[in-house]
C-alpha cells in the first residue's frame, strides 16, 4: 500500500486531515496489533498536538521508509516539541509558584499502598523481603523544590494493568500487576497536585491500540495535547532522536538540576533509564531520584532468589542505583 493509498484509508471520515481520533479510530478498525505498533505509536504522537495534511503525511512516510531505524530514526525530530528552539515542552510544563509554606504535595502512605498490594498476593514472603530491602535501604524521604525539579513517569500505560502485558504474565497476571497498579495510584495522586505546577514528562512504549494509552487511573488528569517520549525499549534515552536529551538539557539550562522518575517497571526500565540519564548528565550538574512509591514491578520481583544472591530482583535495582549516585528514596515532599 502506498503512502497516498494509505492516508486515504486512515482518514475515515474524508476530510482531507489526519486527526489523532482519525488514527485511533482506523487502528482499532484494522485489527492493527504488534507489527503495526511502531507506526501506531509515530502518528499517535505526530497528531497529539494537531492533524497532518496529505502532503505532509506522505512526506513523513517517505522519510520513515528511507531510514534504517524506520518509525525510531530521524522522523522523530519532526515531532512537535522540536519546533520551540529544539526544546521539548509539555502541556504541564507551565509553573505555578506556590507561595504557601505548606507542602504541595505529601503522601506519607504512597510506600504502605505498594506492600498492602504485595501482602494481597500468594506469597507471604513478597511484603517482608520488600520491607526488609527498604531498611537496609535506609532512604529517608526527601523534600524537593517545583522550582528546581522536574517529573518524568515510565510507560504509564494500560497495558502494564490491563491489557497485552499483563496478558503475557498468564494465570498470575491478575497478581503479578499489583505493585504496578499502587504505584499508577500514587502517581496519579502526585499528578493532581503538581501538574501544570513544574515540567512533567511522560515516556510511552509502542504497543497495540488497545493497550496503548495512559492507565485508567490517570484518565482525567494528564492533558489530551500531552506530549510524550517514545520508548521501544528499556531506556527513556533511546532511541537518541525521541527528545529526551533535548528536554533534560532545557531542564538543566533553566536551572532545574533535580529529575524524579517513576512509573514502570522498577528493575528494568527505571533503573535503567535512571542509570543512563545520570550518566549523560551527570556533568552538567544533574540529580536523578527514584522515588520508590511511584514505581511498581511484577510481584514475582520483590521475593527473594538465589538468582540475585539471596535477595529479589527488586532490591538488586535499588542497590545499583544507590551505588551509582541515583538517589533513591521511599517518597519525595514536594514544596
């Protein structure tokens, strides 16, 4: 199917625009799945913001073909947030002082949310292994600035709570996803408080349409026009031309030197990305935090196995992290 061929059947409705409803509605109605969920993912985010004409979207087609690297190459700079002086901007990244002397936000149960789901599992074990880690952790929370940090929350998504990942884990899907639904809860009760108060970004891995967008409990309160960063693997600063780099750079120029990530999965794609992201800019001054009651994993990761040394797998990423400078922290205050 050639690229003229192709807007054509996405614009359902015959307006000579492709909409980002146009491409939702199309998606589902083709029975699009994991072939088509690099390209889904491209026009999810090229549409977030405004509808592509004919010419433009065969030109983008063009491009993406031509490149080795497809849908996850060079035609990701032609995302939106490039066009403001090569700075990635959210829909929340509009501050709002807070000039009370009371918190903006403070969830002093966001820790006890995640091990009530842990003790809601098969295993005994999982909570005590997790709150034994925790104190051998010993990370006090941590009180941080709007003014001076910034929020980014891995893959959000439904598809960690719902849909085609939690299929993958079989008979114990319904189990394996607890943490990651408490800790989706806590970032949507930090989202209510601090978004649109500092900058917030949001990273997305390509799946198919139904398991694509945002879990349901963050519905309502992340923007319709909310940009994100495509993540097709473990770490949110590849591939290098999805805008993460640019947006952590504009962070540091405006003096926000401080980065909290959570978001999913723990042991994988947050440690991962912590790691790396401190790693390239750790010489400008940068602070990466985990804060560990916004970030969830399979259940199976908390309990402890002699493939990680006699404890989980969960405790081994916050271990790494710790002992490569990340700061990890069982909540963080936010003033």
């Amino acid at each position: 199917m050639n690229e003229d061929v192709l807007f054509d059947s996405l614009d359902l409705d015959g307006d000579g625009i492709l909409s980002r409803g146009d491409v939702q509605w199309a998606a589902r109605q083709f029975g699009w799945q994991w072939q088509q969920a690099s390209i889904f993912a491209f026009l999810d985010l090229m549409t977030v913001r405004s509808p592509l004409d004919k010419e433009t979207f065969i030109s983008i087609m063009n491009n993406l073909a031509q490149d080795r690297d497809g849908a996850y190459g060079e035609v990701l700079r032609m995302v939106p947030y490039f066009a403001a002086n090569g700075d990635p901007t959210s829909a929340a990244s509009t501050e709002v002082a807070n000039s009370t002397e009371t918190p903006l936000f403070r969830d002093v149960n966001g820790m006890d949310k995640i091990i009530a789901q842990l003790e809601n599992t098969k295993s005994e074990a999982l909570a005590a292994d997790f709150k034994s880690a925790l104190k051998k952790l010993n990370s006090p929370r941590l009180q941080l600035s709007t003014s001076e940090t910034a929020l980014l929350i891995i893959d959000p998504q439904r598809s960690f709570t719902s849909g085609s990942w939690k299929r993958s884990l079989g008979s114990d899907g319904d189990m394996e996803v607890l943490p990651i639904l408490a800790a989706f809860g806590n970032c949507a009760n930090l989202l209510r408080a601090v978004y649109q108060r500092t900058d917030v970004m949001f990273s997305r891995c390509p799946f198919p349409p139904e398991s694509y967008d945002w879990d349901e409990q963050l519905e309502g309160i992340i923007g319709a026009d909310q940009l994100y960063f495509i993540k097709p693997g473990n770490s949110v600063l590849h591939p290098p031309t999805n805008g993460c780099r640019e947006w952590v750079e504009g962070l540091i120029d405006k003096g926000k030197n401080r980065l909290v990530m959570g978001g999913c999965t723990l042991n994988s794609c947050i440690r991962i990305s912590s790691l790396e992201t401190l790693s390239a800019f750790r010489d400008k001054g940068l602070e990466v935090v985990v804060d560990l009651s916004l970030c969830g994993a399979r259940s199976s990761s908390y309990l402890n196995s002699p493939q990680f040394g006699g404890i989980s797998a969960v405790e081994t990423a916050m271990k790494q992290m710790t002992a490569e400078g990340v700061k990890v922290t069982e909540g963080v205050e936010w003033l």
